[in-house]
C-alpha cells in the first residue's frame, strides 16, 4: 500500500481545485443568464477579466462549461486519489499511471483554454489561473510517486483494463466514471436552472419548450424613436438593433462587442443604434443610490466624440478603458483623439446634456430596467437571448422564416 503521507497534499489540492471548478461554473452561468450589473470580484481591470473570459466562446467546450468539465474531472480524481490511498486492493502502479495520464489530459486543455484567452479574449481569469497551479501541483505529487513504482508495469495493467480483460476491475472505472458524469450535469444544471429563475419572466419559463423564433413572434413590439442616434451599418438593413447601455457597465462592453461582431457576420444586414442610459444618480432619476459614478459623464463625453464624427471609435475606447475612466482620465481623453478643446467643452456644457437628458427620456418611456437593454426590429430581446450563438440562431431563424412565407 502507498505511503498515505501523500494523501493530503493530493486530496488537498484536489479539493481546492473541485472547489474552485464550481465556482467558475456556477460564475459561467450567472454572465451568461443573470447578466450582473458590477463586475466579479474576480475582474479586476481589463486584463485581469474573468467575466470576459467566462462569456467568451472558450468558456464552452462540447456544449458545456469549461469549467463543468473540470467538475467532472477533479470528482473523478478525488474517487481515484480516495481508492489509490484508502483501498487495500487496489492497484497502486496502474491508478497512478491512470491519474498522471488525467492530469496530462488537464494540463494540455488548461493550456489550450490559457492561450485561448490570451490570445483572443486579451483577457485571463485569476481563478482559471488557481485551476492550473492545481493541476501542476497534482502533476508533480503524482510524478514523485510514480517515480518510487514499477510504472511500466501499471501501464501495461492499465491497458488491460481498458480492454476489459479484467470485467469486474474494468466496470468499478466505468461506475466512477458514471457517478462522476451525472453529478457534473446535475451541478451545471442546477446552476442554470437557479439564475433562469431569477431572471426569466413566468410567462417565458413556461414556454421553454417553444422554439426560439416562436418566443421572438409574440414578443410586443414597441414604438421607438430613433431620431439623432448614432448608428452604425447599412442603411437599409433589415436587422435593426438598439443597444441601452452605460460606458461603465461590465457587462455592456462584453454586449456590445457582440453587436458589433454580429455585423461582420450578417455584412450589410444589421445595424446598431446607440442609446445612453447611464446606471448614475446624477443623471438618471430612476436610481437611487450612488452607482457607476462616472457613467453620466462618460455618456455626455461620447456625446459631444459623436458631434466631432467620432463616436463609434470613442464608444470602443470607453469599453476597452472602462476600468480607468473618471474626470481626470475623460478630460485627457480630448488629447487623445485630438478633438478641439473649447469646442468639446461647450459642447459638454450646454448640448451633451440636454442630449443625455433626451436619450434617457426615451429610455424611461421604454421602461429600460437594466444595461444592457438589447431591441431587435423593436422588440426586446435581452431576456430571451443572451449568448451570441443564440442570437445569431435567432437571426438565421427570422431569416429562414422570410424566405418560406
């Protein structure tokens, strides 16, 4: 039997990574559903990001959470870690080899999903970073042990089993294996079905079983004035998007990024308009307390960028800096884009705020809640959508549905 003073190093660091698992997962589904409006405390500017890494496309991996995965993964070693150390049958050389194995396994999708994250969300999550050095660590305990065993041996055991040469030892790994896979999909599906309550309205939660475009057909459509809004894409398009958001919302910045890769995909089909609707007690009376403090005047900055021809390119500024914005960093902001400082001051005294006073008119009288507030062809589709796959699912159903009529 193998030495139990590794039992607590391993178990304990498996632990800690099961853990560390189900809260990305349970976070995975709470960006992707209940869409909170301040960030994780996770996110700490724009580089150290887990929500952007949790709502990026890397974030699922065959149709599930990354991070359910993992779930999966450290149950099924904690079983194999509990079996290895605490069964008197067991055999050692052949479990090891099959943990170190797993482990190589994690390692190289960890550092697929690192990469992945580096390289095209520009973002990393510290608590992804956790998962690693977790798995590293099991990585070394186990290559220590299998250093003090005969591994060559437990590798050819290992294959045995995996051919069923031996049924009973071969079905006890097909059960872990089982037991590990239900309790992984009963997590994630927990976790789903408690942020869509919180967040689905009644009648839509009792129409699950509807299919998307049905859902989108009885949605009310509502009057909007699009009048002085700044848009981007053609002019004739037949999807119109309206996006209400706030320049210091989170989730806004994830939000609009996909509007705006939805353009690159449907090209000459979608166009975006831009409402400001500021989370800011200092411009809109319908909040209360102190919230994103500097959102009144980030929207009457893009307002007066929006004057100067420029406000798409300030727009994806505002989001890409969203950490750093306050007075200070707004005012030099001016420099940055070169924009005429009287005159982007006069601009910020007088029109920008009877501007912003207009646009969040239009929001009250659409009675916006939250950012971000996403309309397609005037209707509201934030509630029913969220991913951007499902939008575009969406989008290619409307599209379907013309060509048949």
């Amino acid at each position: 039997m193998i030495n139990r003073k590794w039992a607590i190093p391993l178990i304990g660091v498996n632990v800690l990574a099961l853990l560390d698992s189900l809260y990305l997962t349970w976070h995975h589904y709470q960006m992707e559903i209940a869409r909170p409006i301040t960030s994780s405390f996770c996110t700490i500017n724009s580089f150290i990001d887990c929500d952007s890494v949790a709502l990026s496309s890397y974030a699922r991996f065959l149709g599930m959470p990354a991070a359910g995965l993992g779930v999966f993964a450290y149950l099924f070693l904690l079983g194999l870690f509990i079996h290895l150390f605490y069964f008197k049958k067991t055999d050692v050389s052949r479990d090891l080899n099959l943990s170190f194995i797993v482990l190589l396994v994690m390692l190289l999708f960890s550092l697929r999903q690192f990469l992945a994250s580096l390289i095209f969300v520009k973002a990393v999550c510290i608590m992804c970073i956790g998962l690693y050095v977790c798995i590293i660590l099991m990585a070394i305990f186990n290559y220590q042990l299998l250093l003090k065993i005969d591994y060559k041996e437990g590798l050819k055991k290992l294959v045995e089993i995996l051919k069923f040469a031996h049924i009973r030892e071969s079905l006890v790994y097909l059960l872990m294996v089982f037991f590990c896979i239900i309790i992984s999909t009963a997590v994630c599906l927990l976790f789903k079905t408690h942020f869509e309550s919180e967040v689905l309205p009644p009648e839509q939660s009792a129409n699950q079983e509807k299919g998307i475009l049905e859902i989108y057909n009885e949605l009310p459509s509502q009057a909007i004035d699009f009048k002085n809004l700044p848009f981007k894409g053609a002019e004739d398009a037949p999807f119109v998007f309206l996006e209400v958001s706030d320049f210091e919302c989170p989730f806004c910045s994830l939000r609009g990024a996909i509007l705006l890769r939805l353009m690159r995909h449907f090209e000459g089909l979608v166009k975006i308009y831009f409402l400001n609707f500021p989370l800011d007690d200092k411009c809109n009376r319908t909040i209360k307390d102190k919230f994103h403090n500097n959102a009144c005047l980030s929207a009457k900055y893009a307002i007066c960028a929006d004057q100067e021809g420029k406000f798409w390119p300030y727009h994806d500024y505002l989001f890409k800096h969203q950490k750093q914005i306050s007075k200070e960093w707004l005012h030099s902001s001016i420099k940055h884009f070169n924009f005429n400082q009287e005159k982007f001051a006069a601009c910020l005294k007088d029109y920008a705020s009877d501007k912003l006073n207009q646009e969040l008119e239009r929001g009250y009288q659409l009675n916006i809640t939250y950012t971000p507030t996403i309309f397609l062809n005037n209707k509201k589709i934030s509630d029913l959508v969220q991913r951007e796959e499902d939008i575009i699912a969406l989008l290619e159903s409307i599209m379907k549905a013309s060509l048949e009529k």
